[in-house]
C-alpha cells in the first residue's frame, strides 16, 4: 500500500508552500480541487497549475460540478491522473474517453452516502476507483468507519482496480484499509498541518512497513 500526500489549499500561497515541502519527501502528491458549488470551499484558481515548475508528479482529485469545464483549463505535463467524483454533473463515459484521449488517466471518487450498485456500471471504464471516509471538503473533517464496510466490498468486486481511500487516514486506522487491501491512501491533515511534514509522512511509511513485515511472517 502506498501514501499519496494530498495538498487541499484555498490560497495559491498555501498550495505552493505545500508542494515545495511534500517535494523533499515524496515524488507523487494529489492536489485538490474545490469549486464551492460542489463542495462549500473554494481552492486558488485552477490555471495556476498549469505553471507549476514541480519534480514531481501528481493526480488531481476534482471536487466540483464541472468536470469538462475545469479540465479544459488544465494543462500541465507532470499530471498523470485525474480523479471526478460519480456525482459530478458530467457524461461519466464522455469525460474518461476525454481523459484517455489526453493520455491521463481517469479515476472515480465516491462520496461516502453513494452505494456501489450506484456506479457499479461505470467503475469498469476506469482505473481507479476512490472512496472517500470524510464528507469532502475541507482538511480534518471527522472520518466514517462505515464505508470500511463498502471498501471491502468494492475490494471484491473490482479486483482488477486501484482501489483508494481519501480522508481521515490516520497512524491508528492504517491497518484497516492495509488488511483489505487497499492500493494507496490519500493523506492531507495528519502530513501537512502538523509541524514537519516529511517527519509525518515517514510514520506513516514506517507505519506500512511494519504491517507488512507482521504479514510475511504470518504467512
């Protein structure tokens, strides 16, 4: 399982100081975005991405109405994969050609109260599917043990999928979407509004470490 560092920031000015720190420790970060409609914030205006001189490379997990509109404003080489939310108003099938056709990857996020037989369908035109725990929005809202219950089940039923987790990722709950087998988890809050965030990401690499060699050993 691996860490994505996910940089949630309403100023340009926070969103850069954050990508200059997680470019000390990491060479993958997701970057959201908030449209205020969707979502009740608002992010730093979605153009600037496209002068972002970065070593790294990122996804983009799109947290607003418009997925095509704000897409069409993004351009940037270092992006690799961008993740809209099945709730979005969009063409799902029309966005992921659109998507595939720039040579980026598409992926799917699920907010917590949407059911698996909701999306079902569309999950196979995708590479990953991603479940969000916390209501989307802001840095530290409260986690929702119950979509454990529908990772697990989604685990079964994509198995040829990225399966992701997004929100209220914490050394305490690893283990839980270690043992179902989820792919990477998005770390925001508990990384970077805390004091030395490569300092942050490194227990949760060591965090990983140590439940993979309990896993070995118990083979």
């Amino acid at each position: 399982m691996k860490i994505v560092p996910a940089i949630l920031a309403e100023k340009i000015e926070d969103f850069l100081l954050r990508l200059r720190q997680a470019e000390s420790f990491t060479n993958y970060v997701q970057i959201d975005i908030m449209d205020g409609i969707f979502v009740p914030s608002q992010s730093f205006s979605e153009e600037k991405i496209n002068g972002i001189n970065t070593s790294l490379s990122f996804e983009i997990h799109l947290m607003v109405k418009d997925p095509f509109g704000y897409m069409s404003r993004i351009n940037n080489s270092h992006l690799k994969k961008v993740i809209f939310h099945f709730e979005s108003d969009v063409n799902h099938i029309d966005f992921i050609n659109h998507m595939k056709g720039r040579g980026i990857t598409a992926g799917m996020a699920i907010k917590p109260e949407t059911e698996i037989e909701e999306f079902e369908e569309i999950a196979a035109y995708v590479d990953t599917v991603m479940f969000l725990t916390v209501d989307p929005c802001c840095y530290g809202h409260p986690f929702m043990p119950d979509v454990l219950k529908k990772i697990e089940k989604a685990r079964r039923i994509f198995a040829d999928k990225t399966i992701a987790a997004d929100g209220g990722v914490s050394l305490e709950n690893l283990q839980s979407f270690f043992d179902m087998g989820v792919d990477y988890v998005c770390v925001g809050s508990r990384i970077f509004l805390n004091s030395s965030p490569g300092e942050n990401y490194n227990q949760f690499i060591k965090k990983i470490a140590e439940l993979e060699a309990i896993k070995s050993v118990n083979k």
